[in-house]
C-alpha cells in the first residue's frame, strides 16, 4: 500500500518531506520484521511469565461529567475542541 493511501485513510496531511521520513521508517520496521523472520526459534521452548500480584492498591474511580458542547459531529467523524498549544 502506498504511503500516500495510509496518509489519506488516517485523515493525514503530509508534506513531501514528511513522506520521505516516513517511507525511510517504514522500510527500517519491515527490514527488521524480515530479520526477525529469519531467526531460527524451532529448538526454542516457548517462555511464559506468571507472578502473583499482592499488595495491589484499589482502583479509585472517580465519576467524570462529559460536556456534550465540546464534541461535533463533521463528516462522519467526531470533531473535538483543541486542548493543546501548538
């Protein structure tokens, strides 16, 4: 699949330098994937790791009042108010 098809389906804007990254960090992960392929693991016995947990504090929950004005419906996504600074 094209890196501009993955731009497109995740509502993404990418510059041509951006999609350059991009490519270049997507080829290191599939190499690396393909390198791990390769490894033998056929004489390896499989490891699981199960501690019993003690000592766990409990959860405390708090209600939480969501305010309906903050999100908006727009083209089929939701649309919500930005909270962070560029």
């Amino acid at each position: 699949m094209e890196l501009k098809k993955i731009g497109q389906l995740a509502k993404l804007e990418l510059s041509d330098e951006e999609e350059r990254e991009l490519a270049s960090d997507f080829e290191k992960i599939i190499n690396f994937v393909k390198a791990l392929e390769e490894i033998d693991t056929s004489n390896i016995e499989p490891f699981f790791a199960f501690e019993k947990l003690e000592n766990m504090r409990e959860d405390d929950i708090e209600k939480f009042e969501f305010d309906n004005s903050l999100l908006k419906l727009v083209d089929g996504y939701f649309r919500v108010q930005r909270i962070v600074e560029r």
